[in-house]
C-alpha cells in the first residue's frame, strides 16, 4: 500500500491510493498500535466471514479490538473507535466496548466514544460509492461519539442519520437482505417468464417504473454471488434462528439462489440437446464484472455441473482467473482473452459482464465458435442484435424472443 499499489482489483483504486500516499495523506502500518495512538479515530473494517453454520466468524473483530484497546492504554485525548464490518446486532457493545474497557483500562463514554458506522459500497464501483454515498448511517454510543464521526464525513454532502448502535448493525443486514431478495424476485419470475414466452427484463423493467419500487437490483440472473449477500442472509438467518425468529422468505432467497445456477444449466442443457462431450466457452468467472473477487461467484456452481453434465469448459475472465483458479481443481482451460476461449467451442455462455465481454460482437460468435449460440446468464447483448445477425441467442429469463 505505501508503494501506491492495492492488493486487489477495484477500478481507479491504485490512482487514488497512489494519489494520497504521494500527498502523505494515506500511509499503511502493520503496527497496529503505532496507527492509533497517532490518530483520533479507529475504524475496524475487518472480515467477517461465514463460519461453516452460516454464522459470521468474529475472530478478525476480536484481535484487532484488542490491539486498539491496547493502544488506548497509552493515548492521552479522547479517541473515538468506529465499527465498520458488519456485524450481527450487540457485537458492538457486547464484544467491542467490553474488549476495548478491557485492554484499555479505560471507559466508554469518559475516555473513549464509541460508533458502528456500516459500509454499503459496492465492489467494482468502491472508489465512487465511498465518495458518493447515498447515506451515512451513524450508530452511536453517546452524542458526543456521534459528533465526532459525523464531524469526519463533514465534506460529504448525503443524508447522516443517527441512531443507536444495534439499530446501525441491523440495517446492513437489513439493506443487504431486502437487495438479495430483490435480486432473487425477479430470478424467481424469471423462470415463469421463460414458461410464457415473456422477457423478465421487460417485466422487471414495467414493475421498476413504479417509484415506490425503481427499477435497481431487479436484473435477472444467474444467481447473486459475491463476499456479502450470501454471507449476511445466511448470518441473519442463522441469528435469527438462535434467537428463535423464524424466517421463511430469508430461507427461501437462499434457497432459490441454489437453484438459478443449476436452473442456468438446464438452459444451456435446452440450447444444445446435450452436454456430453460439447465444449463450452465460459465468459466471466468473477461474481460480477470489475473485480477479480470469485467468493460466492455463481461461476463454481455452474462449471461443476457442466462437468457433471459430461462437458469442458474453457473460460475467459479480464481479471478473475487467478482467484477462480484456487477455488476448484477441475480441468478448466483458462485463456488470457476471449478469442482463444470461444475459438472451435460448441458454444458460449455468459457468467458475468464485463465491458471486454460485452464488446463481443454476434460476427465475432459466429467466426470463432463451432456453432453461434450464446446463452448468457446476465442479458449481456442486445437480443435483436444477436438474433438478427444469427446468433441463437438463450438466457435466463427469456424464451423464443421476437425480433
Ligand atoms: C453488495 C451491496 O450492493 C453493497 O451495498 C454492500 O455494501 C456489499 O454487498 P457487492 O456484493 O459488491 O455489493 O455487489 P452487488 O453489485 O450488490 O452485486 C452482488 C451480486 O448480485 C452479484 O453477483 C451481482 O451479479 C448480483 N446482482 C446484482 C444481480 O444478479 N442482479 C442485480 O440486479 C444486481
């Protein structure tokens, strides 16, 4: 980091961490301790992974918790302390501020302010989500805590709301649940429009006109994938079964999510009459386009049951390869671009979007694979375009398409 270089991919990241580090205004320590003792707020934006129940791992909360309870020993001021992972409700003030007391010898409140402020940024569009936040979500201990994180988004001109602690831990969970459940509203009726010959992108789009609704996360596909869907739907789903809540539409998200890639599968299945012995070309490994993240990635899903279903797969990702790679031993070609992955393929398949993907163009389909049909699990491609030039053009949520 202070080379300027980001340890993932996110688009326009390394300009900016390169920017600030040569202003001096961004500089990365592994000594925890050092970093806050010589700074007024601590945000902890630590992972918190599924453990194997659905549960999230608190282990990364926990260590790091103790390192800045430990600096606070030695600071003098008052120091405010923000949790930004996302964490089941009460892990602020049942973890954090007893862990922080504890190795601080200090007191919240008196010594110390404490916030949870959730972070709702997307990845493959982090650097303009973190600048243009639609809200700032602050949950505080006391006024004063609140004061000072609202005082550090100061230049951000979006709606701040206040609240307590435990009501901020919950409206991550709850933002990123009412998403997925979106998400997989129009994956559940994109299967009934495939039975009634009707386009669930024209759907989606006549139902997201209503402005009580509008028309984002409403995109059919192959499934939501990614480090934080699947992981807080089932985090919440599995609190809320501790605590005895039952949750019938939670359960159901993740279960139709299981199902859209194997449901995918079965169109490709439909394209070509079989799998056995065809070789597909597969255009996306990531769980969505402008990041080379494959946690969670319906790509893994999808890949297994092709080679179940007896086929070979040669994939293509601008960024992803690396990561998908680590994921699955099985026999998959990786290329470096597209054209060796759709070149002598039975056909292609869409798993994620990306620009490089999208550019491809129906003559490119039909000079390079053994047969033009394409079945894309995003609607990548204009289907006139496609169909109109040749292309036998599939995908989720659609069905015959006239052009
Ligand atoms: C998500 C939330 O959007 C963000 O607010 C939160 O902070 C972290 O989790 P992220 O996982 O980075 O962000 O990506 P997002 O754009 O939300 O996509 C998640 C998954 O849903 C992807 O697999 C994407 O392909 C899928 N998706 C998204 C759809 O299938 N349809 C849609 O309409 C939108």
């Amino acid at each position: 980091m202070n080379r300027g270089i980001p340890p993932f991919y996110e688009p326009g990241l390394e300009d900016l961490v390169r920017e600030m580090v040569e202003k001096g205004m961004l500089s990365g320590s592994t000594d925890n301790v050092d970093a806050v003792r010589q700074s007024y707020v601590t945000f902890i934006c630590v992972g918190t992974p599924s453990l194997p129940d659905g549960s999230a791992d608190l282990s990364a909360i926990e260590a790091s918790t103790r390192d800045v309870g430990m600096a606070l020993n030695d600071v003098d001021g008052y120091h405010v302390v923000v949790a930004k992972s996302t964490i089941p409700p009460g892990t602020t003030e049942n973890l954090i501020l007893t862990t922080l007391e504890k190795y601080s010898g200090k007191r919240v409140g008196v010594d110390f302010g404490l916030c949870m402020n959730p972070e709702f940024l997307r990845q493959g569009e982090a650097v303009h989500d973190s600048l243009n936040p639609d809200r700032i979500v602050i949950g505080e201990y006391d006024k004063k805590s609140g004061d000072v994180v609202e005082y550090t988004y100061k230049d951000y001109d979006c709606p701040k709301m206040r609240c307590d602690i435990k009501a901020a831990e919950l409206i991550k969970y709850a933002a990123n649940s009412l998403l997925a459940t979106k998400i997989t509203f129009a994956n559940e009726f994109s299967r009934i429009c495939e039975k009634f010959d009707v386009d669930v992108y024209e759907v989606m789009k006549g139902v997201g006109l209503d402005f009580r609704i509008n028309p984002r996360f409403l995109n059919a596909g192959c499934g939501f994938g990614g480090s934080c869907f699947p992981k807080d739907v089932n985090a919440i789903v599995a609190l809320a079964d501790c605590i005895g809540v039952e949750t019938p539409l939670l359960d159901s998200v993740l279960y139709t999510n299981k199902l859209q890639p194997m449901h995918f599968v079965e169109l490709i299945k439909d394209a070509v009459g079989t799998l056995d012995g065809k070789i597909v070309a597969f255009l996306g490994l990531s769980f969505k386009p402008n990041t080379d993240d494959t946690r969670a990635t319906r790509a893994l899903p999808i890949i297994k049951k092709l080679y179940d279903e007896g086929a070979k797969v040669k994939a293509y990702d601008p960024k992803a390869t690396k990561n998908f790679e680590r994921m699955t031993d099985l026999p998959v070609e990786y290329y470096e671009n597209w054209e060796e992955a759709l070149r002598n393929a039975d056909l292609a398949v869409v798993q994620s979007d990306w620009k490089e993907i999208r550019d491809i163009e129906a003559d490119d389909f039909k000079r390079l694979l053994k047969n033009p049909i394409v079945v894309d699990g995003r609607r990548t491609y204009e289907p006139n375009v496609m169909i109109s030039k040749g292309v036998k053009y599939f995908g989720i949520g659609w069905n015959n398409l006239e052009i």
